[in-house]
C-alpha cells in the first residue's frame, strides 16, 4: 500500500513538473534581420508576443498568407524596437484599412 501510494505521489510530481516548464509551441525564440520586399507583400496581419505567460521573448509576429499546401499559416518574428519593423506595421495597418474601407 505505501508502494502505491509513493509512486502514485511521484507520478504527480512529474506531471507537475512537466507542466510547469510551459510549452513554446506558440512563442517567437528568436527574431529575423531583415525580410524581402516579396516576403513583405506576403504579410496578412501582425500581432504581438509579449513577455507574458510562456513567452520569454517580446516580439511582433507577422502572420504570412497560407498557401493551399502549407498547413500552417507561416509567422515571422521581428524586433519590435527596429525601425524597419515599426515601419512594416504601419503599412500593414494601412493595407487593412484600406482593405475594410473597401469592403
């Protein structure tokens, strides 16, 4: 019975455990240099990654056009403090209020 009970205690402690180191499955670990003005045109959308939660790493993620054989919606992930990327979030805000003054 103690057998039991000590492992059934240990099991939850590595359970606990595992969950505890968080998942980065969704979170930018690095960030690009520059991208290409075709990979530019590609972008949909953007969001933000902030320090929060799992992500150690503060970072805008642009969300590129899906292609009909990729499965996932590709990301790249910048510094938010470089000019180059505070200007590509201006024309991307710009293309999607365009876009929504269109529709």
């Amino acid at each position: 019975m103690k057998f039991q009970a000590l492992f059934f205690l240990l099991l939850l402690t590595c359970m606990y455990l595992s969950l505890a180191q968080g998942s980065y499955g969704n979170c930018c670990l690095g960030y690009v240099t520059s991208l290409r003005s075709r990979a530019k045109r590609n972008i949909e959308s953007y969001r933000m990654q902030e320090t929060d939660g799992d992500c150690n790493l503060r970072a805008v993620v642009f969300l590129m056009k899906k292609r009909p054989t990729q499965a996932k919606q590709p990301t790249v992930c910048a510094n938010p403090n470089k000019k180059w990327v505070q200007d590509l979030m201006k024309t991307v805000d710009a293309r999607m209020q365009a876009k929504n003054q269109g529709a």
